[in-house]
C-alpha cells in the first residue's frame, strides 16, 4: 500500500543507464524508490539522517545504512 504523504521519486537517468542499474544490481532503482526499499540489501528505507542523505536515496536507491557502509568517510 502506497503511503499518501511519501513524495520522493527517483531521479531521472537515462534509460540505459536504468537498464544497467537494474542487471548489476536485480532491481530496478526507481521501483525501489517509489516502495521504500533499498536496492543494496532489499531492507526499508524510512529513515535518512538528513536531507542530503534523502536526495542521495533518489540517486542511487540506497537506504541510510548502506549509504553509510558505501560512504564511510574514511580515506585509505
């Protein structure tokens, strides 16, 4: 069931670039995006630390805590 007050959707890409994303990942991204899953681990994605992290969501379909483990901050 589609929450009425959810109003993100994915950010356009080319759709080559949508059929790419769909063969490496098993999912299409902007299918995650309209129900709240994340393309990564399958898992919800309710929750974003803050607004970036939420446009982040819209990009790559990816839920905080994968956005955090891909996005660590650390340089090697």
């Amino acid at each position: 069931m589609k929450d009425k007050e959810y109003s993100l959707e994915a950010t356009f890409k080319h759709q080559g670039i949508e059929e790419m994303l769909s063969k490496l990942t098993g999912v299409s991204r902007k299918g995650a995006v309209a129900e709240r899953s994340c393309v990564h681990c399958g898992g919800c994605a309710y929750y974003f630390r803050d607004a970036l992290s939420k446009k982040e969501y819209t990009i790559s379909g990816m839920c905080q805590s994968c956005q955090d483990s891909v996005f660590d901050g650390e340089e090697e």
